[in-house]
C-alpha cells in the first residue's frame, strides 16, 4: 500500500501535452463556505466526519482566499456547503469576487433563499443559482433530505427567475428516483430551467455509507438515459439536460476531476485546502490549509496537490497502459475506498486487478432492488444513514478508536 504519508520526491508534472512539466493554474475555485445544512441528505458528500472541521473562515479570510485564487488564475467561482446561506456574509463574498471578475454560482438547497436575499445577491453580481432537488415528488424530496422543504423549493424556483437569474436545477439520481426521471425533467421545464442536471450519485462520504440502498441497477439507468435522450431530442433547444453514467456502470473511469490539482481547487469551511471534494477522506494525506500557506504555494508545491498530478506517480497497469492520458488512472477516493490504496487503478477500469469489487456491488443492487421498493422506507436490516451532527460525531468518534476508518468518507478496502 502506498504511504502517503510520505513526500513525493519529484514534484509537479501538469498534464499540458505540448508542455508536460507545467503546471496549469487553477480554473475553477469551490469555496465549501460551511458544514452547517439544515438538510440532511443521505447522499451528502460531506466528509462524514464533518463536526470535526467546524471552525469556519472568517469574512476576511474567505476575501483572501478569493483575491489570492483570482491573481492564481481562477475565474469560475461555486460557493457551496453545507448550505452557504446560512451565513450572513455570502451577499459580501459575492460582492467582492464579482469585483475580482469571477463568474460566480450559487449552490443551495432553496433553504434560506429569500426574496430580500435574492434581491441584494442580484445587486451584488452573482451570475447564477443552482437550486437543488431531490426528487419530483414531495414524498421523496422529504424523505431523502429527512426535512419538509419541497414546498419551499418550489416556491424559492419561481422567485430565482423572478428575479432573472440563469437557473440550473440539480438532481442527485440513485436507485429511489431514477423512475421518475421524466417527472423531474418535467418539474425542470415547468419551471424554467436553463439547465438541468441530473447527477448521478458519486459513493463518497454519506453516499458511499448507503451505497447499498442507493445503488441503483443497470436496468434503471438504461431507461432513464432513453428518458433523457428522447427529452433532449424533443426540448434540447429549451434546457440543456446532463446526465452522467455513475463509474460502476463502466468498464473505464471517467478522468477524475480532469486531472488532480490541474483544474480544480476546493477550500473547505475550516480552510483546508482540497484537490477534489472527496481528498479529506484519503488517510495520510496531508491537506494545506489557507490559513498557514499561500495559495500560490498550496497549489504548486504542496505534497497534496502534487501527489497524483500529471503521469509519474501512475503504478501498473496503468504506467505502461495506452490510455493513460485519456483518464490519468481515473479517482484516488474510488482507488483508496475499494482497493485500500489511492495509487492503485480506478477499480472501475477491468484492466484492474480490483474490477470484481465494482462488479459485485453492481450485483448486489441488482439482487437487492428486488427488496427494495422505490419511495417507501430501506430496508430494515440496513438503515439509511442520514447525514445530521450526531451521526457524524458518532462516526467521528468511532473512526479514532484504534483501527477506525479514518472518519472522512473512506473506509478502505472492501471484501
Ligand atoms: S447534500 Fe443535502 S445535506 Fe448535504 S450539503 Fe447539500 S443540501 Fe445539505
Ligand atoms: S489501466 Fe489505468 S490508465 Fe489504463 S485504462 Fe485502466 S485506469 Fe486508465
């Protein structure tokens, strides 16, 4: 297994191919403004340890992080969670990164969304919202974030084109509302949706937890693309629809975040600094916090940042592999949580020697769906496990115990 705890010795090599020793600057800038939702989703991709990273950035500090990502090069900015408004300071971080020239997004949940908020995120310059759902049906919407806010979404959907921004609404897809995929698109056109996307969901933090209750069966995904496919055909012109196949439906990975530290630059709530969304997760990993290092020197020197960057760190089979360069290897978390090892090949891939792991949870959705009947309660032998703080501080707690998981997501190899 590697140790990543460990330095590399070589660093940085971008993945420019008429210039692979650069190091391309950040595009895309993620500010996790916090861990507090009042939703509790069982797909969050929240570290499931998250009320261990609580201390928040403060307003100033969360401008230097905006001032220091802009001058790094980084010109699409998300403000997420958590639920970014329950702060009381996104309006002045809008504000200021619409000065810097971001183009800026909303993530939110709809939850706190007023019009008075609208109003004055309008004045301040933010470019664009996405406003999540859960499902089309109230039943589902509110059993799977376990709170009653699909009225409220409905109502927070008409007052965003009310006040004309670009909408996209999103959609975390799983075995229970695959069915209802045309209702969702439905809910999205009624609405006036630019864009809809319907995100299949990654096994990470919570999601990888209840892998097992939402997991769906490749038959389900089949008909839901055909749904999408005759959607776009027939309102292609009216929203543009994405939909991505989930990785264990495939025999390659996809290339994870387009490249580790070659795009994307997360800072999470407590201004740790992430490569992808999911890096808290990967034991021995040391992540660079904003608060200690400059951004300029998290992101080109930091050992997180460079450990899988570019090629060299590939182990077999895909050092020597031919498409190497299509999908760098595919997803570190996905390595470490089903093989144990983050520099192991996306098990996804069957040139791994770990694709029987991917091969038996698809099996075993498929054997379960059987038992599983879509917008009524799991299965009683397993729960699902909803993302709230005392969940997460009993995992926390039990992932320091001796032989503990290591709390953020990962929970290493599976049988
Ligand atoms: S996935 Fe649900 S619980 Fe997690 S941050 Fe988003 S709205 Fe909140
Ligand atoms: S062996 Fe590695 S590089 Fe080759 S296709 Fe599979 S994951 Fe990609």
């Amino acid at each position: 297994m590697t140790d990543l705890s460990q330095p590399v010795a070589q660093p940085v090599v971008g993945i420019q191919p008429d210039n692979p020793d650069a190091v391309p600057p950040p595009l895309w800038l993620l500010a996790e403004l916090t861990y507090r939702c009042p939703l509790h989703c069982a797909f969050c991709y929240n570290p499931l340890d998250y009320t261990d990273h609580s201390r928040e950035l403060s307003t100033a500090q969360w401008i230097d992080v905006l001032r220091d990502a802009r001058a790094l090069g980084a010109v699409q900015l998300g403000f997420s969670g958590g639920e970014p408004l329950v702060r009381d300071d996104v309006e002045v971080l809008v504000e200021e990164a619409h000065k810097l020239g971001f183009y800026t997004n909303l993530i939110t949940s709809g939850v706190g969304l007023t019009d008075k908020r609208l109003d004055d995120l309008k004045a301040a310059g933010l470019d664009h919202i996405q406003l999540s759902f859960q499902d089309s049906t109230q039943q589902l919407n509110d059993f799977l974030s376990s709170t009653r806010t699909f009225d409220l979404k409905q109502r927070v959907a008409t007052s965003i084109k009310q006040h004309g921004f670009p909408m996209v609404l999103n959609c975390v897809l799983h075995r229970y509302n695959l069915p209802h995929v045309d209702k969702i698109i439905e809910m999205a056109l009624a609405m006036g949706a630019e864009y809809l996307e319907l995100a299949n969901t990654q096994y990470y933090g919570w999601a990888h937890a209840n892998e097992a209750q939402l997991m769906p069966t490749r038959e389900q995904l089949e008909e839901a693309e055909a749904v999408v496919a005759r959607y776009r055909r027939t309102h292609g012109e009216r929203c543009k629809i994405f939909f991505v196949v989930p990785d264990y439906f495939e025999n390659r990975p996809k290339r994870c975040m387009n490249g580790w530290g070659a795009v994307f630059l997360g800072v999470a709530p407590d201004g740790a600094a992430l490569p992808c969304h999911a890096a808290r997760g990967l034991p021995g990993l040391v992540l660079p916090n904003v608060k200690e290092t400059p951004l300029r020197e998290i992101w080109y020197e930091s050992d997180a940042f460079n450990r899988f960057r570019g090629l060299k760190w590939l182990k077999e089979p895909c050092r020597s592999c031919e498409e190497k360069e299509r999908d760098l290897g595919g997803c570190r978390c996905q390595a470490y949580m089903l093989t144990g090892d983050a520099a192991n090949a996306d098990p996804v891939c069957d040139k791994s020697p770990f694709h029987e792991s991917v091969v038996k949870i698809v099996q075993r959705a498929a054997s379960a769906s059987a038992s599983t009947c879509a917008g009524t309660a799991a299965p009683r032998e397993q729960p699902i496990l909803f993302r709230n703080d005392a969940n997460s501080r009993k995992l926390a707690s039990e992932a320091r115990e001796p032989g503990g998981s290591g709390g953020s997501g990962g929970s290493g190899a599976k049988p």
